[in-house]
C-alpha cells in the first residue's frame, strides 16, 4: 500500500466520509485529486480494508459512505508503528516566486507578498474555527490521546502555528521591500 492509502485510512479511522469529504478533510495534510482517491477507496474495499454503505438519493447520484474495517484499524496501526514517516514533499510555487523576487519591482514584490499574506491570513481564520468549534465540545477529549480527536486537534494546531509564523516572516520580509 502507499502513503495515500494509510492518509484515507487514517481519515476514515475518525468517521465514516463520503469520497469527496474523505479530499476535504484530508487538505489539511495530503494534497490528491479525486482520480487518485477513488481508484484507492475501490482498492481498500477489495482488500478488505474498508468497506461502504451505499446511501439512494433521488435527485443526484446515490453516494457511497466508507468506513474503516477492523483489519483495515489492524493495518493501519501496524503502519503507524513499525514505518518511519518518509521525508515530506514540497512544493510551493510562492517559494520558487520568492527565490527569483529580485527579478520584479517593488510594486510587484509587495502585490506577491500582499497575495500570500491574504491566503494565510484566510487559512488562519477557517483554523481557528475549527480549532475553536474542536475546543466548545465538552469532554471531547482533545488532549486524550485516546481520543478520536486527539490526532485531528494536534494537526489544527500545529497547521495554525505554522501559518501564524508565515504571517509573521512575510511581514518581516515585507520590511526589505523599498516603498
């Protein structure tokens, strides 16, 4: 199996989703098309990994809700244990702009800066929420490893940390900018 496969288990280990929920929640650490997703969902209910619930709509496409399986828990614990987490893939096209700002004028440079600052500053916001909707549920057990939470709350708020630091470093690179 590969890394895509133990990022859907992993998902699913939380709740049941639907294909296009599984790509939403995923965003937060795992970057795949939907053309990757389900050829994989189809593949892990072969194995056994997972399994669907095949729900009847009438006005739209009937949907299918994945569920984790016991063996699929078993695999995807066995993986989480024994596998060293391979170094991450990066690619950011901001970095590469970045690398070559000295080509633009100032205008441009704080137009491009302007641009990421915006986008964090969003992502920033939709965190919060989250983090803060995660925090207002009594006994959620956020700091319970145990928990079902417990993963999800530490990803929000180590992506809100990272994102709160690129505001911060493209404020202070802003700085260098002439005006």
């Amino acid at each position: 199996m590969n890394a895509l496969s133990y990022a859907l288990l992993s998902v699913l280990n939380r709740k049941p989703f639907t294909g296009y929920e599984l790509k939403k929640m995923m965003e937060l650490f795992w970057q795949a098309k939907y053309s990757q997703i389900y050829p994989l969902l189809t593949k892990l209910e072969q194995d056994e990994l997972l399994t669907f619930e095949l729900i009847g709509q009438t006005s739209k496409p009937d949907k299918k809700i994945y569920s984790i399986t016991e063996k699929g828990v078993a695999a995807l614990k066995e993986w989480v244990i024994h596998e060293p987490a391979s170094t991450p893939v990066m690619r950011d096209e901001f970095l590469v702009k970045l690398y070559a700002i000295g080509l633009t004028d100032p205008e441009t440079a704080r137009r491009i800066f302007n641009e990421r600052l915006a986008a964090k500053n969003t992502n920033l916001a939709r965190l919060q929420k989250e983090i803060d909707l995660m925090e207002s549920q009594p006994d959620a057990g956020l700091t319970d490893m145990t928990s079902k939470l417990f993963g999800r709350y530490l990803l929000y708020k180590r992506k809100f940390r990272l994102e709160k630091e690129e505001i911060e470093w493209v404020n202070w690179a802003m700085s260098f900018i002439p005006q």
